[in-house]
C-alpha cells in the first residue's frame, strides 16, 4: 500500500482493530491511510494527499484522521501509534423477534384459522444470520432462515399446543427466545338423544316431556359447553335438559375451549296436558229433570299445545261414537265424554245421567169393560210408560171431563173401581181416562161401553104348562130383581 519508513516503530500486528496499518508517521505525508468506524469496525481508509482529506470526510491539513472515541476525528500530528487510541464499543449481538400470528382468534389464547409462528433474526452489523429452531409440537417441527443482515422463518401451525424454542446467531454471538402457541381450527364433536328415544304419542308427538342430553368431545382445546336453544338462539339451556310442552325447533351447541361451535338442529314436539273438556247437554224441556223431546249432545273444549283431534261420547257403557250424538230413544241414559288432542292425550268427563222420555202413559182396559154393565161392575184397567218417566197419576171422567175421578195405582201401574150404575140407563155409554207421567207428558183415552141393568121379574108358584086358577084359589107370587129397588108394581086379573 506504498508504505515506507513510516511503519518505523509501529507494530501492526498488536491492533487488532486496524490490522491493516493504522499508525500514523511524524510527517502528514507519511500517513498513507488514515481510520474510520465503518459496519461496526475501525476500517483504514484511503488519503489524499492532493486534497489532505480522509475518505471519511476528515478534513486535515496540520492533523491526520483518527480515531477518538469510537468517532472518525482529526488529530494532532504527533499521535504516532493507533495503540494510543480508546478502545471502541464492540458489535452488538443479533436479536431475535418471536410472534405467534392469526388470521381468526378465539377464546383464551387460542387461534382458530392461519395460525402461523413468526421468528425474525437479525445482525445489527448487517453480518450473515441463521435462525433455527422448533415449534415444540409432537413432530419437532422445525423453523429455519438464513440471510445477510436478518431473515424471517413463517411457520404454519398444526393443531395442538406447545412452546416454540428459537436461536438466532451471527458471528457476534447468539440470542434465544421462547413462544408459547395454541392452535384449534377444528370445531368439535356433537351428538344428541331424546328419553323417551322416540315420540311416545300420536302423529310425532311426546306426550312424555323428553330430556335432551348432549354429548360432544374435543380432542385439542377440549370441550367448553354444551348449550340448547329453543328460541332460535335468544336463551339458552345447559344440557341435559326436560323440555317443556310445545313445537320447538332446537338449535344445539358444542363449543370448544377455543370458541369453535359445532351446530345442529332437530324438530320436537311435546304435549303432556290432556286438553280441557266441555260437555254440553241441553237443558230439561220437561219435567222432574225429564226432556220430553229429542236432543243432542255437544263435546266441547280446547288443547292449547296439539289441538283437539277428536271427540266422543258413550253411553252407559257402550262403544264410543263420534260427538255431537243424537238422543232419540226413551230411556236413562249415563254419558260418558272424551276428549283426545292430536297427541294422543285423553280427558274424559262424566257419567252425567241423561233423561229422555218423549211418549206419555199408555192405557189397557181391563177385560171387564167389553162386557155389558150393570150395578156396581168392577172395572180395573193398567197404564204403563214404557222406558220413560213413569206414571205419575191418573183420573176417570164420566161426563167427558166436566168432573174427573181421581185414580190410583199400585207398583204395576194397575188401577180399579167399582163405580153405581144402578141409575145409569141402559145404553151405550164413555168413560175417559187421563194420565200423565213424571216428565210431564199426558194423554187421554176414551172407551165406549154398554150398561144393561136388569129388570124386575114375577115368578108364580105352581108355575107349570097347563096351569089353572080359579077365583077361589089363592096365587102365591114372588117379584125378583137384582141391584134396582121396587119403584112400583101393577097386578093384572084377566079371564072369564
């Protein structure tokens, strides 16, 4: 480098800073190179002896470059060797940045999508720089760069956890770091069942109020909550839980520890209230409690959940029939109501006892009115109400109901009286009869009859074919008659 005698005295080999010759001579043109701070080093640097001036941007004229304090500075001509100079500051270390990135973050550290581990070296001095290390997971995965002045390592993450280790070197030393990383893109497991496992009633229906039980897993954040909506997402319900009645479409939940959900959903209904029933009967049009005419009979109520599917009624204990039922026939009935919504839950009323009596009385003369009458006959005569209300009294007129007489009956029904017809002409005659029932109802029946009183008779002793009497001789008479007094009595003689 055209050095001469001015390395007399100078010992090159003992700066390690500026092995190259940083000693300074006793004149300025000696000086063939002068020293500078270059990349973190004393670097020699070219002179001009044309200009006196340091590539370093020293200016000199009486004074060469130096190195003061670290610092390209001019300095006095007498300096004559670099071993006078400070001791500059040595080259930093390189650093290390760790960053554990995600493009979707969830719950508690946790990364849910584009997980990424990031380890950035760099060398200050803008040396050669390797990065190296692992993320700490089951396969060792390893991070790696290299470069000139820094380098970047973006690593994917697999799913699971763990702490990455990281070294970044230069050839001024090492620095280290740790990065913890949890990553969970997989949302997790979900299943469901039903006690009853399937609808115990009609058409889909729970009419037992089921219990929805949630099962799920998670194999990387763990399971955090299983949840039940009825509503569409507005409350929520823990697992396992007993459904109340109504149609519900279920949003159900697994929600893992890193905020992945897992959804589904599934139709229900339950109904475990038997609806409300409302029999309704007509009110009584006759007597005693007794309808006297044909009516019907109503099944009414309400399910507020299903809805009424159907509606029936039996009698006494017979079949069920669909309502509304006609009651026509005489008789006592009992009625039993029932009610069933479309789940299949039943209610059912009653007995209510039901009274239809819709004929009155029938009459029966008795045999002794088809015969002739007279004096005091016994006459007799039954009445009878079939199913119905039974009789409930009954009365004779003789003179087409001007006057009646009231009659009385035994258990059966039967009736009898033994009426004066001593003083009836004898003819044809009518009797009414007028009856009535419990319920009301009355009828009136009318008989014609014959009276044949019978009338006085003579009976002559001796009485024989050829009998004879004479003045002289006595008659021996005797007038017969049956219920009738004698009113009078006339004798008549005849002969020669």
């Amino acid at each position: 480098m055209g050095v001469s005698s001015a390395w007399a005295g100078c010992i090159p080999d003992q700066d390690p800073y500026c092995p190259s010759g940083c000693c300074m001579g006793t004149t300025r043109y000696d000086i063939p190179t002068g020293c500078a701070w270059q990349g973190g080093q004393c670097r020699p640097t070219g002179y001009n002896q044309a200009t006196l001036t340091c590539t370093s941007g020293c200016l000199t004229s009486s004074v060469a470059c130096g190195v003061v304090n670290g610092q390209c500075q001019l300095v006095p001509h007498d300096v004559t060797c670099c071993t006078d100079l400070p001791t500059p500051t040595p080259p930093p270390p390189p650093v290390l940045t760790l960053e554990f990135q995600c493009a979707t973050w969830g719950i508690g550290g946790w990364c849910r999508q584009g997980g990424t581990l990031q380890a950035t070296g760099t060398d200050p001095s803008g040396g050669q720089i390797t990065v190296d290390g692992s993320l700490g997971d089951p396969a060792s995965t390893s991070i790696h760069c290299q470069g000139s002045g820094s380098c970047t390592a973006t690593v994917p993450l697999p799913e699971g956890q763990g702490t990455a280790h990281v070294t970044a070197t230069s050839q001024y030393g090492q620095a280290q770091g740790d990065q913890p990383w949890q990553y969970d893109p997989t949302p997790p497991q979900l299943t469901f069942a039903f006690s009853p496992a399937a609808p115990d009633g009609h058409n889909g229906w729970y009419v037992t109020a089921p219990t929805l039980t949630l099962h799920g897993s998670d194999a990387t954040s763990g399971l955090a909550a299983l949840r039940i909506s009825p509503d569409g997402g507005t409350t929520w319900q823990p697992s396992p839980w007993t459904l109340p009645d109504g149609q519900f479409t279920l949003l159900l939940q697994a929600i893992d520890a890193a905020g992945n959900i897992t959804q589904a959903q599934t139709a229900v209904r339950v109904d475990t209230t038997p609806p409300q029933i409302a029999p309704s009967i007509p009110p009584p049009d006759g007597q005693n409690g007794w309808h006297i005419s044909p009516f019907i009979v109503q099944v009414g109520g309400q399910d507020a959940t299903s809805g009424v599917a159907a509606a029936e009624i039996a009698l006494d204990n017979g079949p069920w029939q669909p309502a509304p039922l006609t009651i026509a026939a005489d008789g006592v009935y009992a009625l039993r109501f029932r009610l069933t919504d479309a789940a299949g839950n039943t209610a059912q009323a009653g007995p209510e006892q039901v009274r239809l009596d819709t004929t009155p009385p029938r009459a029966a003369w008795g045999p002794a009115w088809q015969q002739p009458l007279a004096c005091t006959s016994a006459l007799s005569g039954t009445l009878d109400d079939g199913p119905g209300s039974g009789v409930a009294g009954a009365a004779l007129s003789w003179d087409d109901g001007a006057t009646w007489l009231p009659l009385t009956l035994n258990a059966q029904g039967r009736w009898s009286l033994q009426p004066d017809l001593r003083a009836w002409p004898s003819g044809s005659h009518q009797a009414v009869l007028k009856a009535w029932d419990a319920a009301g109802l009355q009828a009136a029946y009318r008989h014609t009859f014959t009276v044949a009183n019978p009338a006085p008779h003579i009976v002559v002793a001796p009485l024989h074919a050829d009998a004879r009497w004479n003045f002289w001789e006595t008659l021996t008479y005797e007038v017969r008659t049956t219920c009738l007094p004698i009113a009078r009595m006339r004798i008549v003689v005849e002969g020669p």
